[in-house]
C-alpha cells in the first residue's frame, strides 16, 4: 500500500530558519512518520495471534500521540516567528505533516482491517482442517468452537467499525483545525497591511510637520533680521543723522 511521498523526501525550507528548535522539531516529526510507516507495514506483514497486532496497534498509538504533540509544537513556533517568509513557511510545512499524518491514519486503518481479516481467515482454515481429522463425538465441540470463532470475528470487525468511526472523527477535528489556522493566517495578513496604512500615513504626517516646522523656523529668521534692521535704521537717523 503506497502512504505517499515520505516526509524526508519532500522539498521544505526548512533549512533556511535560524531557529535550531524549529529545525529539531521538524526532524522529530520526520522521525516519527518513518516509524510510524514501519509500524504499519509490520502490521500488514502480522501473521497473528491478535495479541501480537495488539502490541503493535499500542505502538502505533503512541507514536502517534508522539507526532500529534510535535506538530503542535510547530504550529506554535511558527506564530513565534518575526519574519513573515519564516511563519509562513513553517505554517505550510505544518499543513503538509497534518496531512502526512491523516493519511498515515489512513493506511493504518486499512492494515487492521487486512491483518484482522487474514488472522480470522487463518483460524477458519484451521479449525476446518482440526475438523476433518476429528471423530464424531468431537464434531459438536468443533461447531461450538465455529460458532463462538464466528461471534468473535464479528466482535472484531463491530471493533473495528467503532475504531474507524473514531479515526474519522479525529479527522474531521483535524481538518477543522486546518481551518481555524488559515482563517487566523488570514486574519493576520490583513492586520498587517492595515498596520502598513498606518505606518505610512504617520510618515506623510511627519513630514508635513518637519517641512512646515522648518518654513517657520526660516519665517522668525526673516521677521528677526527685518526687526533688527529696523531698530538699527532708527537708532542711526537718531543718533547719527547728518549721515
């Protein structure tokens, strides 16, 4: 079964931030999706008993709880950012990896479904073949022991059904999740470009006053020389008139 394009494999920016926990964060999330691709390729693989696909699905589990932790993680650094390109390119490489991880979900579920099938497959042919090299008096048992095989097939697959209904569900709050950060993505960019508005008529405003500021400065300068040549004009007619 094809899970896509591995993380590791994929083009990010990723090596161009200076923050060294963005990049550790994004490695642990890379680390995380290769064993969790492993994990559910061992379960594929499972030939059973079901205690064994058991411990596997715990593993799985946590790993996921793990990957789910790390994104978040990212998710908040890339707020942290002060460079728009920065949060930008870490909110994007943040989206990727929720859907890396959803469709990990998704392979997951399916491996389930496949073992848990030929696991029960298994035991069927089994208890067939245990059938045919019994007596007679052990014919009773063996359809017993179908019967109750049948009824624990079918509280597997109902397990199944319920443990699907509640991946979906966790994918839906996913995706709503998804949802929630483009719109404060976008809410963000249009308060940036209300700042910018600010920022520039301020600066018109700055302007004005530092231009108008100096076209008074340069009036009093006029105004105090005509002033000083006035009362020099007076005192000299006064005192020196014949000049």
């Amino acid at each position: 079964m094809y899970f896509g394009p591995p993380a590791c494999c994929r083009k990010t920016n990723m090596a161009s931030y200076a923050d060294v926990h963005v990049r550790i964060c994004a490695h642990e999330i890379i680390k995380y999706d290769l064993e969790i691709k492993a994990l559910v390729q061992d379960i594929r693989d499972c030939p059973g008993p079901q205690s064994t696909l058991m411990e596997l699905n715990s593993q799985v589990k946590e790993k996921f709880n793990k990957l789910r932790i790390r994104i978040q993680d990212l998710e908040q650094m890339a707020r942290e950012q002060d460079r728009e390109t920065d949060r930008l390119a870490i909110q994007e490489e943040t989206e990727s990896q929720r859907k890396q991880m959803l469709s990990n979900q998704t392979a997951w579920r399916k491996a389930n479904l496949a073992c848990k099938l030929a696991i029960d497959v298994t035991e069927k042919n089994e208890l067939l073949h245990g059938v045919e090299h019994q007596g007679t008096r052990q014919r009773k048992a063996t359809k017993e022991s179908l019967a109750e095989t049948s009824s624990n097939i079918t509280e597997s697959l109902m397990s199944m059904s319920r443990m699907m209904a509640e991946q979906v569900k966790q994918s839906e709050d996913t995706i709503g999740t998804l949802a929630t950060s483009s719109r404060t993505v976008q809410e963000t960019n249009e308060e940036f470009k209300s700042m910018t508005g600010t920022i520039h008529l301020g600066r018109k405003l700055i302007l004005k006053y530092n231009r108008r500021e100096l076209t008074d400065k340069l009036l009093i300068f006029l105004a105090l020389a005509l002033f000083l040549a006035t009362v020099l004009y007076i005192l000299k007619k006064r005192l020196f008139p014949f000049i």
